[in-house]
C-alpha cells in the first residue's frame, strides 16, 4: 500500500474515532425515538407492527449508509400512513410489496437521472396542507385504536362512527375500551407535559418512550385487559417475499401502476423536503438530493421485496439526531443495529406495549402535523396561500390522499394563471386632446386581445398615442401584433403609435450584464 493510501486510511481511522463517542450517544436517542414510531405508524397503515420495525432497520443499516444527507434518519412515515391504509384496504396486503418495489424503482431512477430537485418543485401551501390532512386521518382513525376499535375505511367514516365507539367503551358501555382508552390518554398526556416541563439535562428522553413504558408498566401493574402488540419471536415470520404473480398483476393493471406513481412522489417530496429542513438545523455537509432519492429507491425496494412499510426521511427523528450531536451517518447506521438487536433479543417486552399507547403517540403525532404555526406563516403571502392549505387539509379529509393533493395543485395552477393574465389598461388624454397615453399595469397576454382591442378602438383619430411598457411583467407576441397593427390601421387616419419600451431594455442589458458576471465567477 502507498504512502498516501496509508495516510488517507489512517485519517479516516482518526476521524472515526473522534466523532464515534458522539455518534453513538446520538444514536440511543433515535432508536428511543423510532421504536414506539415504527410500530405505530405499521398500525395506523392497518399492518403489523413488525413491518414498521423491518422498515426501520433497513433504513437505518441500508439508506443510512447510501443517504445523500446524511444526518438524516429514514423510516416508517405517519405521512404516508393514510395512504398505505387505502392501498391494503383496495388491493390486500400481498399486493403492497410489488406497488412499494415499483414505486422504489422510479425514485431509484429519478435520482439517477437527476430529477431530485422536481421532486421538491412543489407550493409549500400544497405540501403543508396535505400534512394536515394525513394528520387529521391519523387522529381519527387512532382514535378508535385508543379504545382497542377497529378504524373505519375513512375519516368520515371514523368521525361518524366515534360517537358510537366511545359509548361502547365507557364502563357502562357495551364494551371494555376504557382501559385502553386512559392508556392512550396517558401517553399523550406524558409526551405534552415532557415537551413543556423537559429538564434540559434529560432532553435528548423522547416523550413517546417515556409515554409508552409508563403506559406498560401500569397495563401490568394492574393487569389490564387490553389489546397489546403482535410481534413474532422470530423476525423472519413478519417477511412476506414478493411473488412473481403479484409483480405480474401489478403490470397489467393500471390502478396499481398510478398508485405505485403516487407513493414515488409522495415518498420522495416528503423526504427532500425534510431533507432540506435538516440542512438547516446543522453546519456539516450539505445535502445531495439526487443521491439521498437513490438510496430511498434502494430503501423502498427493499421494502417491497420483504412485504415491509414504505419509508421516507422523516423529521422528528433527523430532528432528534442533529440535537442529541450527530456528526456523521453512522448515527444512523447504528439506529437501525439497536432496532434489530431490540427485535431479535427482547420480543416479550415489545410484546408487552399496549396497542393504545402507540395509538395515543400517533394521535399527539396528527396533531402536530396540523401546524398552525405554517398556516400563518403563509398567512403573511395574502389569503390565497391559506386558502391552498384548507382546501387541500379538507379534500383529503373528505375524498382521499392523492385527490386531494391534485386539487391543491389544482388551485395553486389557477392562482398562477389568474395572476398571469391579470392587466390593468387606461387610456388617458392630456389637456389638448391631440396626445394620450395607454397605460397597461400586469402581464399583456393574449387573453386579454379583445380588451386591448377595444380600447385601442376608442383611440380618437389623429392621436398620438404613448405606450410606455415598464409597468409590465410581461408582454406576449399577440398584444405585439396588435399594437404593431394598430400603428398600421391608424396612420391612414393621422394617428401615431410611439412605443416607449427604453426600460424594457435597460432591465434587459441588466439582466444581460448580470448574466455574464456570474458567469465569469463561476469559471474562476
């Protein structure tokens, strides 16, 4: 071996043991963070719990070490909760693995090709407005699960049939939720009051742990009847491989071909948005969107390979990764070893966790992705934006996910448009009578042709007509060719068009100047 390999390999060996202790440290903390979160999120996607674990470990030990951000941490996403409900409520469990393989397969491809940034070309209006509707369906649906009740198909469904379901779980009910039912309420209890009264010293503790182990220890301090977790003493039983005949339908049909487009797109702006969050929590290297979109298309085809959950990069544990100090990806990479070694060593204590208490962390989960603090946030850009977040929250509440979305983009593309072919137009006489001036204010498109057209009518003959331009966003060749026509039609008749378009080419050369600045920049 050379010098400089020597070298190079023993400044990496000094580098990992500087920043290893750290690393470590931060990576107790999220694998406290993922473990109440993987199997919660498995049942509010109406799976078991040991497929949010798989997910977990395969985005922890596989992307956490391909990530291209890499104090990111990857998982099982309450975003995408909503919508792998419906896929197994439509299509069965059996056929997840195969949308999940394809939908990993076109993130694979996408960061490949470089499409990374696409991914996020999206209004945040739109985005944070579908958050709060998946988390308004999360609480809807888990609240039923706090009184160990089955959810119903739908939020309305779930908000309909709640009534009816708490009645059955009060003592002089039909049934015995409420046990269940303070579980849950005890968890969330413990997660709000811990994110107000944490002492700073125990900060890098999670609520949801803390919530979850109280809510254990009493369930069998006082044997409660209630519902508890499913997980197999063996790991390798929750693994449903992929079958050739599943992948064959998948092909054939077109339903599942959009539903596997939709969980690729979901999937990736989730993750490039949260990704770009965690740029701006730390100082270290910045994000590679096309190469952490490839490594989520190896994680997801993974996934799909063995039947597990889809992943994303998710924000509350990259949040509490940066926090508790991590420098590096292997805090990651070893979240994802805890998690396994939890799994393989320890299944009679995730045994033992009520199925309530991961419903009350998914609950205080849904509440906080109804942030109130984006709603006015895009408050500050006009009424419209928050119009885009309600009407986005609300359709997904009352149809579903991908409907919902497609009408904030809807509304988003409308807006734009509206803007768009918005232009003011005043004809205005000085004192004589013989010159005016056509003055225009927006964007001159071809939609407003007839409106130009007729003031242009009204012009009286022996004008001298000024057109100044620099109120304009922007000018299309049909309202050209209309002036241009005008200047024509009307010089029979004394009149005379003068185009007054010097600041039009002063931000031209401008622009032209800047150009070529940053250009030379760049080259140096």
């Amino acid at each position: 071996m050379s010098d400089s390999h020597m070298e190079g390999a023993s400044m990496n060996l000094e580098t990992l043991k500087s920043t290893l202790p750290r690393d470590a440290m931060a990576s107790v903390v999220v694998f406290l963070v993922a473990l109440p979160l993987c199997m919660g999120v498995a049942i509010a996607s109406g799976m078991p719990p040991a497929k949010g674990l798989i997910t977990g470990i395969i985005g922890g030990l596989v992307v956490g070490a391909l990530a291209g951000a890499p104090l990111q941490v990857s998982g099982p996403a309450a975003g995408l909760a909503v919508l792998v409900f419906e896929l197994v409520r439509q299509h069965g469990i059996a056929m997840l693995g195969p949308i999940l393989l394809l939908a990993g397969l076109i993130q694979l491809l996408a960061g490949r090709l470089r499409l990374g940034c696409w991914f996020r070309v999206t209004a945040p209006a739109v985005v944070y407005g579908m958050l709060a509707g998946i988390g308004i369906l999360i609480i809807l649906s888990q609240l039923h699960v706090m009184l160990d009740a089955s959810p119903q198909a739908s939020g309305l469904n779930n908000l309909q049939a709640f009534p009816a379901a708490l009645v059955d779980a009060l003592p002089f009910g039909a049934g015995d939720g409420w046990s269940a039912g303070l579980l849950g309420l005890l968890t969330i209890g413990t997660m709000w009051l811990w994110d107000k009264r944490k002492p700073a010293k125990l900060r890098f503790l999670p609520g949801a742990l803390l919530g979850v182990s109280l809510a254990t220890l009493l369930s069998l301090i006082f044997s409660m009847d209630v519902r508890r977790v499913e997980v197999p003493a063996n790991l390798g039983d929750a693994i449903d491989w992929v079958q050739p005949a599943d992948l064959l339908r998948l092909l054939t049909d077109p339903t599942l071909l959009i539903a596997a487009l939709t969980l690729a797109f979901i999937a990736s702006a989730e993750t490039l948005l949260s990704a770009a969050a965690v740029d701006r929590m730390h100082q270290g290297k910045r994000a590679d969107f096309d190469r952490e979109l490839t490594s989520q298309g190896v994680g997801n085809m993974l996934c799909g390979l063995l039947g597990a959950l889809p992943m994303t990069g998710v924000i509350v544990r990259s949040s509490a990764n940066v926090q508790a100090g991590a420098v590096t990806r292997m805090s990651a990479i070893l979240h994802g070893l805890w998690l396994l070694a939890f799994v393989l060593l320890l299944t009679a204590v995730l045994q033992s966790i009520p199925v309530a208490s991961l419903a009350g962390v998914l609950v205080y989960t849904g509440v906080k992705l109804v942030d109130i603090k984006a709603l006015r946030g895009l408050g500050r850009y006009g009424r419209m934006p928050m119009f885009v977040y309600g009407a986005t929250a609300l359709a997904i509440v009352f149809t579903d996910l991908l409907t919902g979305v497609m009408i904030g983009f809807a509304l988003t593309l409308g807006k734009l448009a509206w803007r768009a072919s918005r232009l003011k137009i005043n004809l205005v006489y000085d004192e004589g009578g013989r010159t005016a001036e056509l003055r225009m204010v927006g964007s001159a498109t071809f939609l407003k042709v007839p409106e130009l057209s007729r003031v242009l009518a009204s012009v009286r003959p022996g004008t001298q007509l000024h057109v100044p331009l620099d109120h304009l966003n922007y000018i299309d060749h049909a309202c050209m060719e209309l002036l241009d026509e005008w200047r024509a039609a009307s010089a029979a008749n004394g009149s005379e068009l003068v185009l007054e378009s010097r600041a039009v080419k002063r931000r031209l050369e401008g622009r032209v100047r800047t150009t070529v600045g940053i250009g030379g920049a760049g080259s140096a």
